[in-house]
C-alpha cells in the first residue's frame, strides 16, 4: 500500500505512478497539461520533502491555507494522520519536480520528530485548525535543488535506478532538515573550524590583489562553503565579501596616505578598473582616492 494516493479529473502524469510502498513514496513529476486541472490526494500519516524546478499553480492539506508552486522552491510537509489534500495546474504550465514521503515507522526508526517543524525561518508556513497537519515552503537550498535535479535527471535502468533514487531520497530528505535546523541558528565553532576561518582570514589579508571568489578561498582554507559564511558572520559580524572589501579599503587608505598612485594602489588591493576603485572608495571613506592622497597624514588608517 503507497502512501499517497492520487486522483485528477485529468490523466496523471505517468511519473505520479511510480515508485511507492508502504514505507517510500517516490513521485519524479513532469507535467505539462493541456487544460486547467485539479488534482486529489489521500496521504497516510507521513513526512514529505518536495523540490520544486518549476512550478505553477497551487495546493493545500486538510484545511491549511493554499500556498502557491513557485520556481526553485522546496517544502516539507508532516501529517500524524491520514488527510485530504487538493492541487491545481494551470493549461500550459509546466510543473517539474520531486516529492518524497516517508513513513511513520521509517521516521521513528530514524529517530526524527514533529519538532522539527517548529523551527523559526524564512519560509512560509501553514497549519491545519486541529494542529495535525502542517507545509513549511521555502527557498530550496543549494544542496537540495543538487539532489533533486539528480533524481530528475537519472538515466539509470531497473533496479539501479531503484537503489540511486532511495539513496537519494535519505540524502534529500538529511539536507532539508539540516536546512531547518541550521538556518538562523549559528553553529558553534569548533578548535578545527576556528583554526580554518583565521586561515581564511589571513589568506585574504595577505592577498588582497586576488580575485577572491567564495569556492576558491573556502577551498585553500579547506573549510565547507556553509562553514566559511556562518563562521565568518559569527567572527567578524560580516559576510567575506564585506570584510574583504574593509581591508582592501584599510589598505588602500594606507598606500594612500604614503604617497602611493591611485592607479598602483588600485592594483595592489584587486581593482582592475581604477574607476570603479574610486566609486567604492568614496562610498567607504567619503572622499575620492586622489583627495585623500593629498590630505591624509601619513601613516592615517
């Protein structure tokens, strides 16, 4: 018996009759439909985690208030019991996307709670009047539009397709609720972690002619891109792009001051284009490059 059953007054797409059983429901769904169309669900008590390439239309749970498919958006959905939901696609639009369900049983075994979906964020959310049923919709994170589109896209035959999308499935299934749980609440950094972001740090000191990207310094300093963001926020009250920009700046004040070229000190702290220099300059210090030059003391920081 799967876990979610559907119902149109269309034909369904092929993909919403696929992998399924009592304890995993896998629905790899590509529609593009010639009319308007509404569509019915019936889900056992289950958790579901759903990423969305392209969407249009809407859906609800229960009673919950409609929330609207949009492009890029991931969502998680937990019932403690059997419930009605409805849908509806608009002629002419396409809906692209991967939904996944799991099992009470399969959720205790992995030891995950309803607590969970109480975590706080940026997304929109919507309940059901008896507190049964509950959609959380999101942006989805960069780890879950990986997944999803993996599992969209898998060419695998048979029972190797089987096993790559259950497999991804967990996968899917881990990030989201990292995803909930991390976002909003800083992690604490560990001797290892503290050690790599004041490496990134230094390497960013010293080498401020760069054309620094995110992956590249996250790479020599061997941290996580996540690790690199959160840490340099919890460290320095900024993200790497803003403190990076304050030290160039520092810098450029200081060659400045010595007597420096605004050409040469353009250069010195990874400015190509002198006139883009000088418009982030000012904005930073006030006054253009060559006035401060002529006007800061030596030595001024």
């Amino acid at each position: 018996m799967a876990i979610n059953h559907y119902l149109s007054d269309l034909p369904l797409p092929p993909a919403l009759l696929g992998l399924a059983d009592e304890e995993l429901d896998i629905r790899l769904i590509e529609a593009l439909l010639p009319h308007d169309s509404r569509a019915f669900a019936h889900s056992e008590p289950s958790l579901t985690v759903a990423y969305y390439e392209h969407g249009s239309g809407w859906r609800q749970f229960a009673d919950t208030a409609p929330l609207a498919f949009r492009d890029g958006c991931g969502c998680l959905y937990h019932a403690s019991v059997a419930v009605e939901g409805e849908g509806f696609l608009p002629a002419g639009e396409r809906l692209r996307g991967v939904n996944v369900s799991f099992s009470v049983d399969t959720l205790a075994r992995l030891g995950i709670g309803e607590k969970l979906l109480e975590a706080s964020g940026p997304w929109e959310r919507a309940n059901s009047s008896d507190g049964q049923a509950h959609l959380l919709q999101f942006p989805a994170p960069q780890p879950l539009r990986r997944i999803g589109l993996e599992m969209l896209n898998c060419r695998l035959p048979g029972i190797a397709r089987d096993l790559f999308l259950r497999g991804k499935a967990l996968e899917m299934l881990a990030e989201t609720l990292d995803h909930l749980q991390s976002h909003g609440q800083p992690r604490a950094l560990g001797g290892r972690d503290m050690a790599r972001l004041r490496c990134a740090h230094r390497l960013l000191t010293e080498n401020l002619d760069r054309a620094w990207t995110l992956e590249s310094l996250a790479d020599e300093a061997q941290l996580s891109l996540r690790k690199l963001k959160e840490g340099f926020r919890q460290l320095h009250g900024k993200g790497v792009y803003a403190l990076l920009q304050d030290l160039r700046m520092q810098q450029a004040a200081w060659r400045l001051a010595d007597g420096q070229r605004v050409a040469e000190v353009a250069l010195a702290v990874g400015y190509s284009n002198p006139s883009h220099f000088a418009k982030v300059f000012r904005r930073h210090h006030g006054m253009a490059p060559s006035e401060y030059g002529r006007t800061a003391p030596a030595g001024r920081s």
